[in-house]
C-alpha cells in the first residue's frame, strides 16, 4: 500500500477535517483500492466499488481510531464493496436497505410487533441476551462485555450478527 508511516501526518491531518488533506490522502490511496477492486470485484464493479470506498473513507475517517490500522480498515472497506455490489447483480442481497425501509410501511403495528417478538424469539440465546441488553435496556457495549462476560470485541461482533439474524428473519 502506498500509504506508510510517511505519510501518517497526512492521514492525521485528514482525520482531523483538513479537507486539503483528505483531498491528498484519497488521491494516493485510490490506485491501491482500484488494484485490490480488481482482484476482489467482478470487472464491472471494480469502478462502483472505488467510488463507494473512496466515499466511505471520506465520510467515516474520523471514526479511524488508530492511525496504523488505517491499510488494514481501508481493504476491508474495499472487500465489503465488492461483496454488496456482487451480492445485488446476483440479486443475493439478503439485506437489501430498500426492502428493509419499506418492510414497516407494508405491515401493521401489531404484524410488526409479532414479527418483531417472533425474529427475538428465534435467536439462539447467547444472541437474544445481547440484543435484548443492548436495544431494549439500553446498555453500553462495555456494560454487555462485562455483565456477559465477553471483550468487547466479541460483544460487538455478537451484536452484529444478533441483528444480522433478525434483519434476515424480519425480511424472508
């Protein structure tokens, strides 16, 4: 990758709102997000796929916690591009977000509500736990991590599928 400890004043820089910067870092960043497109896109995504990375780096590079982790973020940013856009020519995408804002306007409150408590109850209950602790008592990530007890890596990780699997259940 073209971005080494070099140029980590740039992407401090860039993390911090300098527009110039952000400007810079996306121009040296670019070839190497096209050349991993191209390895992990179909060839008429690789283009769909830069533009949207190079968006999202844009509009998320303040939440880049630690500077050195920023090629590491980058390509996987890259590689989830290439998999939403190969997922929707295939029409695989499970979790399709015009579907899934529609899916409220077409059902009654109480449809909803039993779908909602049928989605819950479905969960296995390690992930039932921590969606319940998370959505509906409104605890912390590091409050979960301690009450479960799990890092919060893993709790994280735990939430995301929890509603990954309500998300697919909500939706078939």
């Amino acid at each position: 990758m073209a971005i080494s400890e070099q140029h980590y004043p740039l992407l401090e820089a860039a993390r911090l709102g300098d527009t110039a910067a952000l400007d810079n870092l996306l121009r040296l960043c670019q070839p190497d997000i096209r050349r991993y497109a191209h390895r992990n896109c179909l060839i008429s995504d690789v283009d769909d796929a830069v533009q949207e990375t190079l968006l999202i780096v844009a509009r998320r590079l303040r939440t880049l916690q630690a500077i050195a982790a920023f090629s590491g973020w980058l390509f996987s940013i890259v590689r989830r591009e290439c998999r939403r856009l190969e997922r929707r020519v295939f029409g695989l995408d499970p979790y399709d977000e015009e579907k899934m804002e529609h899916w409220p306007v077409i059902h009654s409150d109480e449809v909803l509500r039993l779908d909602l408590v049928n989605a819950l109850e479905s969960l296995p209950e390690h992930y039932r736990e921590i969606i319940l602790l998370r959505d509906f008592d409104g605890m912390t990530i590091s409050e979960i991590a301690a009450r479960i007890p799990l890092t919060t890596t893993a709790t994280k990780s735990r939430l995301h599928r929890a509603r990954q699997l309500v998300r697919e259940y909500l939706l078939t």
